[in-house]
C-alpha cells in the first residue's frame, strides 16, 4: 500500500483546512504521524506504507505545509496552543471513540510533545514515539539546569547544542529565511539532502517545498524563544513515550535526553546509527519500532523495554558475529541477543553457528539466524554479504572475531602454516570489513566495525610470531580504517584480549613438534588458560562497552592492559620478556 492509495479529507479547524490521508483499516489501532520542518506527510511514505497492513494509519499535512492552507496572518498562526487544536480536530475526525498512538519527526515530534503533556489531550493519546524532535519546555529547563549548575561537562553540552542549532538562530532573522527557500535553497534542498543526510531521491521532497519552509518558519518564531525561555514546570507525559534517537543527527546532541526520565513515567528509549532524517533513510527499523511499542501498549503489556544491558542502544540493530560458534564470538553473539539486537552468527562450523542462533533467540534476540562461511573463502563471504544485505539489510554493527590459533617458533612456521593463519585471522577481517563495511558507507547512516585483534598484537613473543604478526595486521588496519571511516559515523575498534578461557587451545596447532607432542601441549594450555579462567562474557561486554563508547583500541583481561601500558612506557621490558621461551 503506498500514500496513493490513501483516502483523503479535509478537516476545517482555526481558519485552515488540513490535508489528512488515511491507509489501512480504521478498526484496527490508529497511528497518527505528525512531519516536521521543512517536509510534509510525505515524508512518512515509506513508513506509513509498512505500518498500513496492521494499522489505521493517519497523516496530515501541518498548517501551512504541503496541501492543507496557511493561516492569516502567519505571525502568531503557528504556536504550539493552535497546533495542538489541529491535532485535536484530526483525532476527532478520524478517531472519535479511542485514543490514537502518536508519532511525530523533527518538528512533529516537538509539537506533539505539546500534545502529550497538556491536560485537553488526556485519554486522547495511547502513546507516543518521538524521533529527533524534544519538548521545548524539556529544553529549556535543560538550558536552565546547565546555566544554573556550569560543571565544565555542563558546559561543553550546552556549547554542543549551541553550534548544532545554528540555522534555529537563522530562522529567527526576518524575510531573509522565505527569499532564500523560495529562491536557490529550495530548489538545492532535495541534491542536499541527498549527498549531505543520505537521503534516497524519488518522490520526496515534493513541490511544495519552498512554500512549506518558508510558512514553517514561523514554527520557529511563534514558539521557541517564548518557550526556552519560559518553560511549563508540569510538562509531564501522560502516554507512555518511545524515544528513537539517531546517533549521528546533525541538530540535536543525544544528551539533551538525558534528563528525560524525569518528565515521562513510561520512557523507553531505542538508539540507531542514522543521521535526521530516519523516516527516509531507516523506514524498515522505524516501523518495526513503531508497530513493536503499539502492539504491546494496545495489548496492555509493558512496553518493550528490552531487559538486558544496553538495550537501549541495540534493540532491532542488526548485528552479524563471525567464528560466532563458540566462545569470545558465540559470548559476543548472546550479548548483543540480550540487548535485542537481530544477530546473524556465522562460522565455518554450520551446527556450531545454529546452535548459537538458537540460543540467541532465547536469550532476547529480535531474530537470530545462522550462516555458515569460512571468512577465509573470499567467494564464500562475497555470496554471505550479497545473502544478508538481500534478506536483512545494511548492519549497523560487525564484529569480525573469526580467527584461529598457531604457536611455534618463525623457523619451525612453514610457509603453509603463514598462509593458514593469515588467511583467517588478517584476510578474514579484511573479507568482512571491505564487503559489509563498504555497504554500511555507502549507506551512508553511520555503524561500528569490530574487531578481535589479541594482545599479540602489540606483545611480541618468540614463541607466536605468525599469530602475532596477523594480530598487529588487524590492529593497524582497525586503526587505519577509523581514520577513514570517520567521517561516515562508522567507528572502528580493535579488541585486544589476553588470556582467555574457550576452545581456541585445543583447536591451535604447535608447530614443529609431531601429532602426540602437539596434543600434550594442546592439553596443557587448556589447562593453563582454564587455570586463569578468564571467561568469554566478559569480553563480549567490552565489546559493547566498545561500540557504545566508539573507542578505538580495548585491551582486555588484566595481562593485555599491562601489555598495552609497557608496550608504551617500557617496551624494552617487553621485548626482554618476548625472548624467554614458554614451557608448555
Ligand atoms: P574459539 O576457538 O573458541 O572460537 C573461534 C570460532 O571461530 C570457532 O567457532 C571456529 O569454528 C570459528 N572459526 C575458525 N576459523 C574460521 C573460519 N575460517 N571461518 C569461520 N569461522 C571460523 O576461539 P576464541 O578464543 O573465542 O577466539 C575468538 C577470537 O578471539 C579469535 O580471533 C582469537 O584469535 C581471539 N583471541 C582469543 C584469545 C583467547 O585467549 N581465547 C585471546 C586473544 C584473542
């Protein structure tokens, strides 16, 4: 179903008539989605048109935008009181007998927490998702608290939000925003948004354009100072509220939110790697969010709210863990299933990797499936890449683990031996970063690229210098690659463990040494690795720890931080102790 099979009305309220389209069943729950500045309802297309099948959808264009009418004059036709009467007037025509679950972008967002903390709209409202739009009066007590109390933390918040507001100041000024939206910014809008937000071309933005952000200036001019400064002390949610925050919109820091809980008793939060305009740019995730909070609040169950760590900053990403069958990558895999990720497990291993998906959807995963590939094979891992961007989309997070153990001397190292480990541990990072990485920037939206390097990275030893070297390989190339990556809010991290308790050791091969030999020593570092104990869990935490934080190289294990900080200020007690030979 898409906006051209809407059916259309025309609602007459405060001198203007609203354009309202409705697709989908009016018996099932309504869903009102409220555009913001400069757009019109046509920005929700794509969402409106996955949410039609299960829901009443309702759009309308705000006063003065698209095809409903302007008021007269414009000054004082746009404060958030009239906004609230338009938003009254529709629900009353397309929803008279029960409340409507609201969801407004940008400006809609920040109108419709108006609507969702002011007493005439009690009982009217189920609940309401807010994306990259806050509530005035949060910001301005947000402002307050920050004038008030200037930590230097404080400050270098509001400074943030300062620079990110520019063009509000612009808008403030008179005439010069209507010429210049009327004239060369309205016609280079829609190029704009596609190179600089990633926005897909097509049927939006529409024609109206110019006339729709000239007239929503004055959204701008009627509210905000007044606003900021003045702010309601009772701006209270009385819907339960979802909140979706782009990780990387240009206008509005994520810390604004962050006294949020204090005005909404029922908050629950989803965080995604996009800029602004996530109506257009992540249609897919938006509409799942948005259906996933109706359904549990229209079916009276608590919202959502994922239960594991971090699960507001993962919910619904899509996540792909190779060497996802057993420890530090099957750890990682269930972490990021605990946050409600959709996790993707491969491995060269195909049971190993079911098995994981498996418990990935029992431990919270919002989908879990296996694929088996060896990230060696760069034809296997062409065909996974072109499998999951088909059946799943873009990743938001990768995490090549994927990677195999090889001890022995550089003399005792056959060539062969070089190529096998560098073929998993190097060419298998290099295979997932260029593949998902290239489609995660070409996106456009930002995401996270992990990956498990070891403290043999920047440890020496006589006794791994294949593992070793193909570890600093992957850390200089993580390094390398958040260089080039960050202008695309893609980070890159390198995640050092030391010693850790899983089956690498008795998987590792000992060279120069026969099958029996080779077993004992295989047992005796088992032994030694279960003797420190160090458990894989608690590398899939840094691994998230990682992401959230974007963090550039994390040791892990008590050993791999020491590692890290003498490489640094002693690395010749660190090459005295690469001499001494193990005895295992
Ligand atoms: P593990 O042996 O328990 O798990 C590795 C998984 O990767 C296995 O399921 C295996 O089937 C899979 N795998 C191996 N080669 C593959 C290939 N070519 N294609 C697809 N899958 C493949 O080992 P682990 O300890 O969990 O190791 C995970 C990563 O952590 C590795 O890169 C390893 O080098 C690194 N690491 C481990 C330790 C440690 O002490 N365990 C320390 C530092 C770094």
């Amino acid at each position: 179903m898409t906006l051209r099979d809407a059916r259309e009305r025309r609602v007459r309220t405060g001198g203007v008539e609203l354009c309202v389209a409705e697709l989908g069943d009016p018996e099932q729950p309504t869903v009102v989605l409220v555009h913001g500045y400069p757009d019109s309802k046509e920005v929700w297309s794509e969402v409106a048109a996955r949410l039609a099948d299960r829901f009443h959808v309702v759009l309308y264009d705000v006063r003065g935008h698209g095809r409903s009418t302007a008021p007269r004059p414009l000054r004082g036709g746009f404060t958030l009181a009239k906004l609230t009467d338009d938003f009254l007037a529709v629900v009353d025509a397309v929803s008279p007998d029960r409340p409507v679950h609201l969801v407004g972008h940008d400006w809609g967002s920040v109108q419709a927490w108006e609507f969702v903390t002011v007493a005439r709209t009690e009982g009217r409202i189920a609940s309401f998702t807010s994306i990259s739009g806050p509530s005035l009066d949060h910001f301005g007590h947000w402002i307050g608290a920050r004038v008030k109390r200037p930590t230097p933390r404080r400050v270098g918040q509001l400074l943030g939000q300062g620079a990110k507001s520019w063009y509000v100041y612009l808008l403030h000024t008179p005439v010069l925003p209507e010429l210049a939206w009327r004239g060369p910014l309205g016609k280079r809008w829609p190029k704009m948004l596609e190179r600089v937000e990633r926005v897909p071309g097509g049927d939006y933005p529409t024609g109206s354009l110019p006339s729709d952000a000239a007239h929503g200036a004055w959204l701008y001019r009627d509210n905000v100072r007044a606003r900021l400064r003045r702010p309601r002390p009772d701006a209270y949610a009385h819907a339960p509220v979802q909140l979706i925050t782009p990780q990387g919109d240009a206008f509005l820091s994520e810390r604004l939110y962050d006294d949020l809980d204090r005005w909404v008793p029922q908050l629950t939060r989803r965080t995604l790697p996009a800029r602004h305009w996530v109506p257009r740019t992540r249609p897919d995730q938006v509409a799942a969010w948005i259906e996933e909070f109706v359904t549990s609040v229209a079916g009276g169950r608590p919202a959502p709210a994922a239960t594991g760590r971090h699960a507001d900053r993962f919910a619904g990403q899509l996540v792909l863990v190779t060497g996802a069958g057993s420890g530090i990558g099957r750890a990682t895999a269930f972490a990021f299933a605990e946050a409600g990720a959709r996790v993707i497990a491969v491995d060269r291993d195909a049971e190993a990797a079911a098995r994981t998906a498996e418990l990935a959807r029992l431990a919270g995963a919002a989908g879990a499936w296996s694929e088996p590939a060896d990230v060696s094979d760069e034809q296997a891992m062409e065909k996974l890449a072109e499998k999951v961007h088909h059946e799943h989309g873009v990743l938001d997070v990768l995490v090549n683990n994927a990677g195999i153990g090889l001890s022995g001397s550089f003399f005792a190292t056959t060539a062969d031996d070089w190529r096998k480990v560098l073929d998993v541990n190097l060419w298998g990072v290099i295979h997932g970063c260029r593949l998902f990485g290239a489609r995660m920037a070409e996106r456009g939206q930002g995401g996270h690229i992990v990956n498990i390097a070891s403290a043999a990275a920047y440890q020496p030893s006589r006794a791994l210098p294949a593992y070793s070297t193909s570890k600093a390989a992957v850390l200089m190339l993580s390094e390398c690659l958040r260089a080039e990556l960050a202008s695309q809010g893609i980070g890159v991290t390198a995640v050092c463990p030391g010693f850790v308790n899983t089956d690498i050791t008795s998987t590792a091969r000992f060279t120069g040494v026969d099958e029996a030999e080779q077993e004992r020593r295989r047992q005796r570092s088992a032994r030694l690795y279960g003797l420190r104990n160090y458990p894989p869990e608690k590398v899939a935490t840094a691994v998230l720890d990682a992401v959230i934080g974007n963090k550039a190289v994390v040791p892990v294990t008590p050993e791999a931080r020491a590692a890290r900080l003498l490489s640094r200020v002693a690395p010749g007690l660190l090459r005295r102790i690469a001499r001494v030979e193990p005895r295992l």
